[in-house]
C-alpha cells in the first residue's frame, strides 16, 4: 500500500493492492483495534482443494496415471523397507527436499505393476526434458505457489476486509496460473498422453460459466477497489477518515517548486519508512472505516469470498503437486548429466526377465562423489536365457555391494516410472524388491546374529513371489564356513525354484556355479597392483584363491620368495 504524509492534510491510500483496505470517522492512535477474523481461515490449510469445475473433454484427472480409476484420494504409502538398504531413502529425501510443500515422497513409495502406466510416465519425462516446456510448467507452479501464500496469508489476517484482499488477491493468481498454462502449454505441442489430455481439460476448464463468472467477478472487484479515494486528516492522536474531495497533491506541487534548483545528481534524503504486507492495528481501523465509505464494494468482496470459498479446482491443484514428481527428479539428476553421467528410459517387460543394463551406477552413491568431483564407476549386466541369480564375490571393499544397491536401486526406479542410471537398460517390471543386508545385533531382541539373520530371510522368501526381485549381502556371515555354505545352498535353490531374479553377495565361492540359473560375478583389482580396488564387477568364475596369491605376490609372502628370503 503506497502512503503519502502531509501535516493536517488529507493523506490518499489506493486500496488497489492487499496491503490496505478500510476506515471511517475519527479514533485514537493509542490503542489497537480488535481483530476481526477471516472469514474463510480453513482455506489457507494444506493447499488448494475443493470442488469441481464444469465438464472436460476428456476426463483427465492425474498426471500420473493414465486413467481415472487409478488418480483417486492420493494413497499414503509407507517407506518400503528395501529403500534403507538400498539407499534409496536417501535418494527420496535430497529429490523431494527444495519441493517439501508438495509431500512428494509417497510419490515414490508407490510401484507400479503396469507397463503402460510406466509408459505414460516415461512420456510426461520427454515432454519435461524439453527447456520450454519444463518453463511453462514451473512458471504455472509459481503462480499456484502465490495463491497458496496469499491464503495463508488471509488466514492469518487480523483485520477482516484485509483478509478479503489477499482471498481475492489468491483467486487472481489461480486464475492467472490456468489461463496461461491453458494458453502457453498447446503452443508447445506436448507429445506425452498426459500432457496432451491435460490441454484439452485445461481448454475446457477455462472456458467454463464458474471459471469465467470467478474470473471476471475478481477483475472488476480488483478494479473497483484499486479506483476507491479517500482522505485522512491527521490531528494529533486523532485520524479522521473521509471521502475524497478532490485535494491537490501537494508533493507533486512541491516537487515542481524545486526542480528547478536541481544541480545533476543528488543525494536521497527521504526516511524510508518500514515496510509490511500486514496491516497495523491503526492501517486496519482506518480500513474498517473505508469499508463504511464503500459498503457496496465492500459488501461485493465479502460475498465473493463467501461464495467462490472453493474456489481452485482439484484436478488443477492435484497436477500443481503431481507435476512435481517429474519436476524434483530431474532437478535432482540434472547434477549428474551435467559430471557426464548417463540416464536413460528403461525398457520394461512383464514376461521376459532378461536383464541388459549398460553403464549403470548407484545412484545414490554417484550424487556424492559428483559433489566431491570424485570419479564415478559404471557397470555392465547381463542375465540371458535361464539365468536369474547374479553370486558376486571378491576382495572386501571392491564394490560388490554397491554393486548389488545398483541392481536394486535399477528395478525400483524402474517400477516408478523413472530413468534408470546407465547408458541403455532392459529390465523385468518386478512386483517388488526384497533385501536383506547385515544389521547390527540388537540385545532387545534376544536374538543371536544367525538367529536373527534366519528370521529375516524367512521373511524375504516368504515375502517372495516369482515377480520379486532379491538382493542378499553377505548372508550367514557369522557362522562357520560349513554351515554358511550349507544355508546359503538352501536359499538359493528356494530362489531358483520360485524362478525369481536376485543378487547375492557372499564371500563364499563355492555358490559361484550353484546352478544352471547362476551368473559368477566378481569385483576386479588393478592387474599391476591387486590391491588397488578397481569397482568395477566382471563376470566371470571366482577367483578369490588367486586374488590372494597376487596379494601374497605383492607383498613377498608367497612360498617361493620366503624360501628365498629365509635362506636354506
């Protein structure tokens, strides 16, 4: 609200922003007035929902499922247990935490089990990727992040014409947030189905008697109220508030007065005087008293409030949060294409469990180092034919278990609809992704390490289904090498039976060739130095027997050279 000062002079406020509004007669500076509340508080609550708005084309209702029947209330679906072991949890929190408003982690919580819904997703990701269309759409998410300021704002108003102002000030951005997606967005031609529905709904939605009725009925309360005059006549404590009466604008007087006496550049020497988008206790009486002044403008901003309190429409305010699932995602891989990283769109199947990945990494792993401009390493995988279990052995610290994350982290970013780390990738569309990674012993419990690490695992097969996909880190660890053996032999032959993909990470090479369904894989080391850790993980047969022989070369140790140094 703009404000001009002039002693015992009439002081003109134009009531065109929110910032000011209402007043009449005279009153006392000394003490505050009351406080009248909104007249709508709830409607700064959690963001815009509400009602319905008129018929669409087509009945599009969600951004991230292609049909009605699967964008209903939002389900709210705890952090899969996999998602710790795989990091992934960590992956959720950095992608979701600069968009916290939206509550878009149980976004990520929710598979999917179609290939078309993955589809429609992958669709909405390559329309996204394009500069203008991702410009488009964040604009439009800014105008919907205003109007859901300026509720909150209205909410918390004391004053309650004040919160009027910033109820119409919200609606005038919703309505400016549609009318440009609706116009903005068909220019750009969108290829996805969900980007190409939305335009139509969004066409129709415009267009429709609430839509255009909420629209023009702001644009003229907004005008009226921005055309209101008024005096006020300071006298000591008092202020009087009064129609205006066409007074001279004596700053502009004196301003005319003394340009002539103006030399080139010179200092500024006004008070600035402070600033807030809250009315005080004395800008919200003299508000009040306005509202006198005006009863027919005032009496239309109260009605319009009561009567388009549901204003934002729910199919626009679920894609202002569903968008952001994209949204988050590619902010959050843009960092790793940018260190030279690829990601690509995977391609899914529901019968073939055939894997090729190129050029894969952990991603969660990969958003550290690029942070640390440390190198990133990539990884091949292959399961063809019959194949399903991918037994990774080799030199501890040597990536096995990354490794194993990757293949995880691949399937569940998959089953979202996301793209995938690496070059190109063709995966299985997995009902679900199992884990067991070593935990610390827990005495409140009273489980033993192997008793723990049995109950567990009996929940993962249990838990298993033909469509699953399993890692296992480092099984039975802590008992004999025997019975290790023998255990891991009968987890995995129930794998092999249930024709279920995993990944085992042991340091037992005798479960390297367990069966025909068994791929060896094994973490490599520097040919010249073995006890440099490449990270990268080639198939082929376990070696550890010779990787402890190179080690043994290296260090002097092997038979040969101590008979040497030890003499006859």
């Amino acid at each position: 609200m703009g404000r001009r000062k002039a002693c015992r002079e009439p002081v003109f406020l134009p009531l065109g922003s929110p910032a000011s509004e209402e007043g009449h007669s005279a009153m006392s500076t000394d003490t505050p007035g009351p406080g009248a509340p909104v007249a709508n508080p709830a409607l700064a609550e959690a963001g815009p929902v509400s009602k319905g708005v008129g018929p669409t084309v087509r009945r599009f209702s969600s951004i991230l499922f292609p049909d009605s029947g699967d964008a209903g209330e939002d389900a709210t679906p705890g952090e899969p247990p996999s998602f710790r072991d795989l990091n992934l949890d960590q992956v959720v929190a950095a992608v979701t935490a600069p968009f916290a408003e939206y509550s878009l982690a149980p976004l990520f919580y929710q598979s999917l089990d179609d290939p078309d819904t993955v589809a429609y997703r992958q669709e909405v990701f390559r329309d996204l990727e394009r500069a203008e269309v991702l410009g488009v759409v964040k604009a439009f998410a800014q105008r919907m992040r205003s109007m859901r300021e300026r509720l909150a704002r209205a909410a918390k108003a004391r004053c309650r014409h004040e919160g009027q102002r910033w109820f119409l000030a919200a609606v005038e951005s919703y309505v400016e947030a549609a009318r440009t997606l609706a116009h903005d967005l068909p220019g750009l031609a969108p290829a996805s189905r969900g980007l190409r529905a939305l335009c139509v709904w969004l066409g129709e939605h415009v267009e429709t008697p609430r839509f255009k009725t909420l629209a023009d009925r702001a644009a003229r309360l907004a005008a009226d109220l921005a055309a209101i005059r008024y005096g006020l006549l300071l006298e000591g404590n008092a202020v009087t508030v009064r129609p205006y009466g066409g007074e001279p604008d004596y700053s502009a007087a004196v301003e005319r007065t003394f340009e002539k006496f103006r030399r080139g550049a010179v200092g500024d020497y006004r008070s600035k005087l402070a600033s807030s988008p809250e009315l005080n206790h004395v800008e919200a009486q003299i508000l009040d008293r306005v509202a006198l002044l005006f009863p027919e403008v005032f009496g239309a901003l109260d009605a319009f409030c009561q009567q388009h309190e549901d204003f934002p429409d729910p199919t626009l305010a679920r894609f202002d949060r569903e968008i952001h699932f994209y949204v988050a995602y590619l902010s959050h891989i843009g960092a790793l294409r940018a260190a030279g990283l690829s990601l690509c769109y995977p391609k899914l199947s529901t019968a073939s469990k055939e894997v090729r990945v190129r050029a894969a990494f952990d991603i969660a792993l990969a958003s550290e180092l690029v942070k640390s401009d440390s190198p990133v390493v990539c990884n091949d995988v292959v399961l063809a034919g019959r194949e399903r279990i991918l037994v990774v052995s080799g030199p501890n610290q040597g990536g096995k278990t990354t490794f194993a994350r990757m293949f995880g982290q691949l399937h569940v970013l998959a089953a979202l609809g996301l793209p995938v780390p690496g070059k190109e990738a063709r995966l299985f569309l997995c009902d679900s992704v199992l884990t067991h990674f070593e935990r610390e012993e827990k005495v409140a419990n009273l489980r033993g390490k192997l008793h723990d690490d049995l109950v567990r695992i009996r929940q993962v097969l249990a838990a298993a289904t033909p469509a699953s996909v399993v890692i296992l880190n480092e099984i039975f660890s802590s008992t004999t090498l025997q019975d290790a053996v023998f255990l891991s032999r009968k987890v995995l032959k129930r794998l092999s039976d249930l024709d279920a993909l995993a990944v085992c990470v042991t340091f037992l090479a005798e479960l390297a060739a367990f069966d025909y369904t068994t791929v060896s894989m094994t973490s490599m080391v520097d040919p010249a130095d073995p006890s440099i850790r490449t990270f990268k993980v080639e198939r082929r047969p376990a070696d550890g027997l010779a990787h402890a022989l190179a080690i043994a070369e290296k260090y002097r140790v092997t038979y040969a050279w101590l008979k040497e140094r030890l003499g006859p």
